[in-house]
C-alpha cells in the first residue's frame, strides 16, 4: 500500500485498515504455524503496512 493512498483515508477508515490488516497478519501466522507458506514475504510486508497505517493515523490524531 502506498503512503499518498494512506494519507487521503480518514481517521476512521485508517483504524479500520489498521484492524483489517491486523486480522490478516494473524490468519497468514496461524496457516504458518500449521504448514509453511509459499511466500513468507507477505508477514514482512503486513507487518510494514500496519506501520506505515498506524504512523499516518498518530500524525492525523495530533494534528
């Protein structure tokens, strides 16, 4: 996900990505501790997303 694309959500669709990308992080773990993903990258980039999300939405609150 882009940062610009972040920047443009409100701060409510921004908590609502942060929780939606959340949930996701966890399914990809769980099907992982089960049996090894193809593509273990996509922890990593989850993990980037919920980052850059949850830095533009403290910028927005303190502003």
């Amino acid at each position: 996900m882009k940062v610009k694309e972040i920047r443009e959500l409100s701060q409510d669709a921004l908590s609502a990505k942060v929780r939606e990308l959340s949930e996701e992080l966890f399914r990809i773990k769980f099907q992982h501790s089960i049996r090894p993903l193809e593509n273990t990258s996509k922890i990593r980039l989850l993990k980037k997303d919920i980052a850059k999300v949850k830095t533009i939405l403290k910028e927005k609150l303190s502003n």
